[in-house]
C-alpha cells in the first residue's frame, strides 16, 4: 500500500470506529445492562436471549436509548403484555432473582418498568434514588422485599412510583412527600405500616393515591385535601383511624374515596354527600350516627357502600332528590323506619337494606 493508499485506509478505519462508537451503546452501559441480566431468570420466553451483540441500543428486548446520547434511557419489561412473544409462547410472564444494583450505573435512565414477573425477589436498590432523570419507576407484581428506599424523595422528576402487589414492609419514607412531581402513588397490597405522613399534602402534583391493603395506622391528616388534582384516594384495607375530615368532600376533583375495612369512627362527614366524590365505600368501619339527611342535585354516585358500620336512625328522605345513585349498600348496620319511595329504591334489592334494626318497606316486608 502507498503513502496515500495508508492514510485513506486509517481514515476509513477511523470513521468506521467512530461511528460504531456514535451508533452503539457505550460499553458502560452495555455492561451494566449485562449485570442486570445476569441477576435474572426468565426461562419460558427468553427475552434476554435478545440482550446479546455490542449494540445494546437495537433489539434488545425492552431496552431503548436517548436518540442524541445512545445512553439507556428506558427499560420496559412487562410480564403482561400483548407483544407476539407473549402470544407465540401462549402464557403471561415469570422471572426470578433480584433487580441488581447494576441499574444505578444507567445514569440516563428515564425509566424503569419491571412489572408483573410474580417471582422477582430480593430488595429495590437504595441507589436507585441516584439516578437523576428517573421519570417512571414502576416494580408492581413482584415479590419484592424490604423497605421502600429511604432517599426516594430525591428524584425530584418522579411522576410515576408503582410498587403495588408486592411484599414491602417498613414506613412510608419521610423523604417521600419531597417528590414534588408525583401524579401516580401505588402502593396497594404490601406491608407497609405506621402512619400516612402529615406532610403528605406536600405531594401537590398527585392524582392517585392508592395505599389499600397495607397496615397503615393513624388518621387522616385533615391537610390531605389541599391536594388539589387528587381524584382517586384509596386507603381501604389498612388499620386506620379517627374521624373522615369533611375538607374530604370539599376537594374540587376527588371522584373515588375508598376508606373500606379500617376503624374509621365519627360521623359521615355531611360534606362528601353534595361533593364531586362518586365512589364511595365507607364498609367496616366504625363509623356511627346518623346517614346525613343532605342529598341534593349534586349528589352523583355510582357506588354508596356504608355497610358494616354502626350507623342508626332513618334512611334520609332527600336521598330520593340524587342526581343518581347506582349501588346502595346500608346493610349490617342498625338502621330503622321505612324505606323511601321511588328512585333509587325502585331498582335495589333486598340485600342493599338486610341486617338492620327495624327497615322496612319495599324491597323487605311491608311495616
Ligand atoms: C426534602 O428536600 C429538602 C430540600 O431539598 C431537603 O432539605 C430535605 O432534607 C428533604 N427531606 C427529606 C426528609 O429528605
Ligand atoms: C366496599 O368495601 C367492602 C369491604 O372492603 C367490599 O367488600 C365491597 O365490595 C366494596 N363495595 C363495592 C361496591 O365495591
């Protein structure tokens, strides 16, 4: 080869690395994504068989880099999903081992989705509250243990924080009402116990909030309510107490409050019955009174379940004026007098009134 023959031929050679380093995946993140791998079992559908060859950026199963940087910026692997490779192998997902440590060296990540594999174990990894520009962190349907970490409020661009249906214990971390992002909070059927924290108000982007199913005691922080877009607050199955605060049924767009299964006390609050609130399940409790007599117009709800409390007196006359009220449950309470006329009563069954002092009138016996 000649003078010029050489030089061409390093150019070439030299363009050809360089693109490759453009296009590719940066090792670093390549080998962390290995890491990941390495602590994981999926026998049945060998998604990870994708998750070989240098460009981690291309046909990995669930892997997808930043257009600009090639750095990993989303890992999505769903155990319930529609794509073809669930359908071919005809089952939903499995996986076991551990989520590794290894994750917190994809500095990039904008997202994390390792969802529905009903066997992944072991702990989440404190450091993921490093990483800077983590968006999305949902981990729901595992069998994830140990505590939610404690430094999570510092991902301060978190919208998403899904741990639903695992088997995390501990307290809800005090840092947590620092995400000052947070749309979506699932934490449904875990272990989690001690108090819903007073300063939870401070979560003011937060629209759903599901916490049922845990062992969450304590009240309900009255401050709750200036939580202005929330309109899904689900604390059912937990241990909590103290009275429902009435700023609930001030809030301009709570649509679903479920308290279900607690030990609830007071009084229902006479705000939630002329409130935006339209599910609304209040059963075993230990709530007591009377059912308030303030149904009007504005009185919408497609569920009213007050069943199991220790509720007494008459079932209001003005629950006749609702707009709409689709299931009615006043069963095993200790209710008496005769059952109103007309809507809703025409279309409920016998059921939605039994186990009570004295009801009566249709749907049960003439008084
Ligand atoms: C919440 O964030 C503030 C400001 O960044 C910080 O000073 C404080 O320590 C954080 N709280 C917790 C409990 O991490
Ligand atoms: C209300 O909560 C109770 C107790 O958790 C549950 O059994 C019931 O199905 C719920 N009601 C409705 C209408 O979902």
């Amino acid at each position: 080869m000649g003078g010029l023959g050489r030089l061409l031929h390093s150019t070439v050679l030299l363009l050809v690395a360089s693109t490759a380093v453009v296009n590719g995946c940066p090792p670093s993140d390549r080998a962390a994504l290995l890491a990941i791998k390495a602590s994981l079992h999926e026998p049945y559908l060998g998604i990870f068989n994708t998750w070989t060859g240098y460009d981690c950026c291309h046909n990995w199963y669930g892997v997808s880099c930043d257009q600009e940087t090639n750095r990993v910026a989303d890992i999505n692997l769903r155990g319930e999903s529609e794509d073809p490779i669930f359908e071919r192998a005809k089952r939903t997902g499995y996986m076991t081992g551990t989520i590794s440590p290894a994750i917190c060296r994809l500095d990039r990540l904008s997202s994390v989705t390792v969802a529905d594999w009903k066997g992944i174990s072991g702990e989440i990894p404190s450091c993921i509250a490093y990483l800077p520009f983590l968006r999305i962190l949902d981990l729901i349907g595992n069998r994830l243990t140990g505590e939610i970490p404690a430094e999570i409020g510092r991902l301060n661009r978190l919208t998403v924080l899904n741990v639903a249906d695992n088997l995390i214990t501990g307290e809800i971390p005090r840092s947590l009402t620092n995400l000052s992002s947070l749309t979506h909070l699932d934490l449904r059927n875990n272990r989690i116990s001690g108090p819903i924290p007073r300063d939870f108000w401070r979560l003011r982007m937060l629209s759903r909030a599901l916490l049922s199913g845990n062992r969450l005691s304590g009240p309900i922080p009255n401050t709750i309510a200036a939580i202005y877009r929330l309109a899904d607050l689900d604390l059912s199955m937990n241990q909590l107490s103290g009275p429902i605060p009435d700023s609930l049924g001030k809030m301009a767009v709570l649509s679903t409050l479920n308290l279900d299964g607690n030990r609830f006390s007071g009084t229902i609050p006479l705000t939630l019955i002329n409130s935006p609130v339209a599910n609304l399940n209040l059963s075993r409790n230990l709530i007591q009174g009377t059912i308030p007599d303030a149904f009007g117009p504005r009185s919408y709800f497609t569920v009213l379940d007050l069943s199991y409390n220790n509720l007494r007196g008459p079932i209001p006359k003005t629950i006749s004026s609702a707009a709409y009220i689709g299931h009615l449950d006043l069963s095993h309470n200790h209710l008496c007098g005769r059952i109103p006329a007309g809507a809703p009563f025409d279309h409920l069954e016998a059921s939605s009134f039994t186990f009570n002092d004295c009801l009566c009138g249709m749907p049960l016996k003439v008084c």
